[in-house]
C-alpha cells in the first residue's frame, strides 16, 4: 500500500439538508440469546419530528443506546447526517443531543454548573458556554434558576434543564427517550411544546420515542416499535390507513397486538 493510499482522509462531508438527520437499516441487537432489534430501519429528514412510539420493552431504549454508541451495533448501519457512527463516531455524535429516559444530571450541582460541565464535554469556552446557557435557559423560562442546584427543581423543572444542557452545542438532531416520565399533564404538555417549538425555529429534527399515543402531533412522522422490530413507518394518516384502522388509537393496538406476527 501507498504512503498515499494509507492516509485517511477523514470523514466524509455532505450538505446536511441532503441527507437524513438519521437513517437505521438492518439493525438487530441481543441480550444474548434474546432479541432486542430485529432488522430495523427507518429515516428522519432535517427539520423532521419524528415519533418512535412503542409500549415498554419494545426496544426503545436499546435503539437509543446503539444510536449513542452506548453499546455497539454489530451488525446494520446507524448513519447520522450520512457519519457511520461505528467508523466516525466523535463526527457524527458532535451533531447529536440526548436526553435519556433515566435523569442524567447531577442533583448537587447548580443548573449553570451542569451546563457548564457539559459545555466543556464539547470543548466550549467559557464566553460561549456563557451565552448558550443564557440563549437555551432563557427560551425555557429558567434563567432565574441558574444558580440553584438541581436538587431544588421540580421534576418538570429538571428535564428543561436536561434538554437546555442537551442543546449547548447547537446539535442539528435531538434525540428523546420517554422524556415526559412521571410528570404531571402539565408538565408534560409543556415540554412536547418547548420541543416542538425548536424543531420548527431552529431547523431541528428530533427523535422523541414514547408508549404514549397523545404525544403524537398530526403531522409527525411515526416509527412505531413492538417486540423489537419496526410494525409501521410514515405519517399518521399513512400508519392509520396500513392498518386499517378508524384512527391512530386504534391502529396502534392493532400493531402492538401480543399475539401480532
């Protein structure tokens, strides 16, 4: 081999409006002999908010955590604006925000402590963590909270601040698992619309996996997950028309059957 042919020349660029945000193909995953994924695949578009809507146990989670590199996928492609996360994983993680299922945020640290930490995860300054903690915690209405530790926030409270921290690098996708967990309606409802707001202001796609169908707008795209395998991909009137359904209610029972094949 050539002292040419041996360089690497880095990732590959692409124009991001011309390639999905996230495209999944041929996916699988086991707890040992147990299957988690089987041949998963689907793509969301740039500015695209995108349901992943599964009952528990579904493989919502174990997608999240291959997405994130928090376990390695051995067998299909995860792509994340056209990076193979296996092959450029520090590239196309850069362009990724996650908030978990489970709180990921030190409860003895003040809000501004754990945005900073963050921030500095992705090589911020101190000016410009400064003012993205500013711009994100202002748009959530928290900018009076900066100084308080995230001990004293409420639950709502707490995952605001958890997406504020997951957007202080500008990410161009947001990925969302069961973020509404144990919060009351109207916490709830308040954070479906702070995200729905971004994805329309900020040009942003986003992944917001949940078993709740209420959480599903009329103009999602919808990914719906049952026993690890992928039962639909499309609009809504696209899932509720495969399934032969009246509505999105009832289309979902019919694609989460127990006894479904």
């Amino acid at each position: 081999m050539s002292d040419r042919e041996a360089i690497d020349p880095g990732p590959p660029t692409y124009p991001e409006p011309t390639v999905p945000a996230l495209a999944v193909e041929g996916l699988s995953h086991r707890y040992g002999a147990t299957p988690a994924l089987v041949d998963v695949a689907f793509a969301i578009q740039p500015s695209e908010f995108a349901v992943l809507l599964g009952p528990n146990g579904a493989g919502k989670t174990t997608l999240f955590s291959l997405i994130t590199r928090l376990y390695n996928n051995l067998s299909g492609s995860i792509r994340i604006f056209g990076l193979e996360v296996r092959r450029w994983p520090s590239q196309a993680l850069a362009r990724i925000g996650v908030v978990f299922q489970q709180p990921a945020i030190d409860l003895d640290l003040t809000v501004a402590q754990n945005l900073r930490y963050h921030a500095s995860l992705h090589g911020m300054g101190r000016d410009a963590a400064r003012k993205r903690m500013t711009a994100e915690l202002g748009r959530l209405g928290m900018v009076e909270r900066a100084g308080e530790k995230v001990r004293q926030l409420s639950g709502g409270q707490r995952r605001r601040v958890e997406i504020a921290r997951a957007l202080m690098h500008q990410p161009r996708l947001l990925l969302l698992d069961e973020p509404t967990v144990g919060l009351d309606i109207a916490a709830r409802q308040g954070i479906i619309d702070h995200v729905r707001r971004l994805c329309a202001e900020q040009d942003m796609a986003v992944l917001w996996a949940t078993h709740l169908i209420d959480e599903v707008g009329p103009g999602d795209r919808v990914v719906v997950l049952h026993e690890g395998r992928v039962q639909a991909f499309g609009g809504v009137d696209d899932v509720v028309r495969g399934a032969g359904a009246g509505g999105l209610g009832e289309a979902y029972a019919t694609l989460t059957r127990k006894d479904r094949e």
